[in-house]
C-alpha cells in the first residue's frame, strides 16, 4: 500500500500518517518526491483497507503496489533512482562506464589496466578480489590483498573501485576498501549476502542470476533495500539458454523490463553476457541502445595470460574505440557519457 500525500500536506500530517501506520503493527517509508510525498508500507500480510488513512488529514489516497516487489517498484516511487558511487551518479542522464580486469592479479596489472581505461574514459574501476569459480582448482582471487591492490590503484589513479563480496563476511572488508559491494550473478538469492549488503552504506551493484526471472532479480534488490539501503544498481549479465555461440545469451529485454517495472538503474555486461571478446563491441552499443544506464565490461593489458576470463576480456586499444563508439552513440538515446572523475571524498 502507497499513501499518497496532498501536494500542500504538512509535516505534522505526514507524522500522523507514519504513527497510524505504525501503531497497526506496519513499517512506514516516508518517500519524499519534487511534487509530493509518498509514505510506503510494507509489514501487511494480507490487502490493508483504503479508507482508514484515506480519512487522515494531508492524504489524497491510498493504493495498493499490485507487485510483489514494492520498494523498488516504479508504484512506489515513480522517479528514477540516482545512485552516487564515490562521487559519480549513476542512472542520472550521464551513462556510467565501469571497467578493469575480471581479476585483480597483482598491484602491476592493475594499476596498468586502470590507467589505461581511465584515459579512455571510464569513470569506475572494477577488479575482482574474491572470484566465484565454478571450479575449486581455478584461481580464486587474491582476497584482502586484491583489496589492498584495489584500494592502492583507487588513490594513485583517482577511479572509485567496484568489487565484489561472495559472502555477509567478506561485505565487512569490501567496505573497509572500497566504494560499491558487488553481488555476484550466483550470489543473486543469498539472501543473507543481500541482507548484509542492505545494512551497508556503500551502493549495491546486484547482478542478475543467471536463471533468474526479472521478478526474482527485483526481489532480490529488494532484500538489499528492505534492510535500509536504497543504493542498488541492477545488471544484466546474460541468462544461460541452449546457445553455443555465446557464453550465456545476453537478454537486452531485460533493459526496458526493468525500466518499465523499477525505478532502480540498470548496467548491462557484455563481457559475461557473451564471454567472447569479438561479442563484447556489438553487445555493449545495443546495450547502450536498449536504455542501460551504462555499462561493466572486462579490460585486460594480456589477455592471453589472464588469471580468469581472459577469452572475454578487451585489450586497453579496443576499450578506446568502444568508448568512443558509445560517447558518439550516447546523443542519439539522449544521454551524455560520465566523464571520470576529477577527485573523490573517500
Ligand atoms: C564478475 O563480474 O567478475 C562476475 C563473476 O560476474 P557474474 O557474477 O555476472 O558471473
Ligand atoms: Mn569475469
């Protein structure tokens, strides 16, 4: 149920309406908007009846989410949600490139990758420290020392870092060195992973499980949201199918779906989304074209000798001519490309 406050409702009305709410047993989400104020509520296990707070002064209506995700239901809160990761917005006008390594492999490589896609504009830097390997023999990243590395190459190189966390433990030190908790595609239903990850204050990067319907992926952000944190960004990473020609099959839909039914912005990764280097081009211009908010992509300076996901990953050369491709396409959706920041406040 949504409360829809009157656009010259006082705050002492607004009270009154979060105290009716709480004192029948319900959590109230006050959710200021540029024309009014909304109070959410959720707690409710069966439908609430309208007419008790429609009575209440201040309010014009009362209706019910239809959805079972409600928090980041665009019934919620009909705007779009700007997320501020170290200083740069993502899901405004401006689309957000993310880039670096799969992995990070050591302080060089990082560092040289970083470098190198900051040039050729990208304006967050992603490095994994705990990999979630299929297998227990592959290399599962450096752990806390990634995180070090990651940390070291965010001061030096002045890009706010994205990495991932595989567990409610590890959410604890990705916020002791980071900027943004990514939630892995098979991390999309741990659900005490999400919980955690909602009481942090660092942004959520929540990537879609690669089975999981657009109805689970928004109910697992709003796990992440329902725990107090409203900074999550969603990604579409690929679902797997039948298909050999590609890693998983990238499903673009998923943009304008989530669009249509969350407020919450959306990445797309073309580089697991295909897990073929010659994919990653074409699949991140139609990502731009479908309405993603901006994209994650894999940059290795070696490819070939990379740690993980070396046959997806793009050289440094052909992240420059993607950049530029996309800060020439970005007009046409009416969007800009974020610049990489200047400075950040840690
Ligand atoms: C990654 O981004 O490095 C990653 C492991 O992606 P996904 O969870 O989408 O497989
Ligand atoms: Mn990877």
């Amino acid at each position: 149920m949504l409360v829809v406050m009157k656009k010259d409702a006082t705050p002492e009305q607004i009270r009154r309406v979060v105290e009716t709410i709480e004192r029948l047993g319900l959590a109230a989400h006050p959710i200021p908007g540029t024309q009014r104020t909304a109070i959410g509520i959720t707690g409710n296990r069966g439908t609430l009846e309208p007419s008790a707070l429609e009575s209440l002064d201040g309010v014009l209506e009362a209706i019910p989410v239809s959805r079972p995700f409600k928090q980041v239901s665009r019934e919620w809160k009909a705007e779009d949600t700007v997320v501020d990761v170290g200083g740069v917005t993502i899901g405004g006008r401006a689309l957000v490139v993310i880039a670096g390594p799969c992995a990070v492999e050591s302080y060089e490589q990082c560092v040289t990758v970083a470098r190198a896609v900051k040039e050729a504009g990208a304006a967050l830097l992603r490095g994994g420290a705990y990999k979630p390997r299929t297998s227990p023999y592959s290399f599962q990243g450096l752990g806390e020392e990634g995180l070090r590395i990651l940390a070291r190459v965010r001061e030096e190189v002045g890009l706010p870092v994205v990495t991932e966390a595989l567990d409610p433990e590890g959410v604890g030190l990705v916020e002791t060195y980071a900027d943004m908790i990514q939630i892995g595609a098979r991390n999309m239903q741990n659900f005490s992973l999400l919980k955690r990850a909602g009481k942090s204050r660092l942004p959520v990067l929540l990537k879609r499980g690669m089975s999981a319907t657009i109805e689970e992926l928004l109910l697992a952000a709003e796990y992440v949201v329902n725990e107090g944190n409203p900074n999550v960004v969603l990604c579409e990473r690929g679902v797997r199918t039948f298909a050999e020609h590609t890693r998983n099959t990238l499903d673009l839909s998923a943009v304008p779906a989530v669009k249509r039914l969350s407020h919450l912005p959306i990445l797309v990764d073309p580089s697991h989304g295909t897990g073929r280097r010659e994919k990653v081009l074409p699949m991140a211009l139609a990502s731009v074209a479908a309405g993603a908010d901006g994209l994650i992509i894999e940059v290795h300076d070696q490819p070939e000798r990379a740690l993980s996901d070396g046959h997806q990953a793009i050289v440094p050369e052909t992240f420059r001519f993607l950049m530029e491709r996309v800060r020439r396409l970005a007009p046409v959706m009416d969007r800009d490309v974020h610049a990489p920041p200047t400075l950040f406040p840690r």
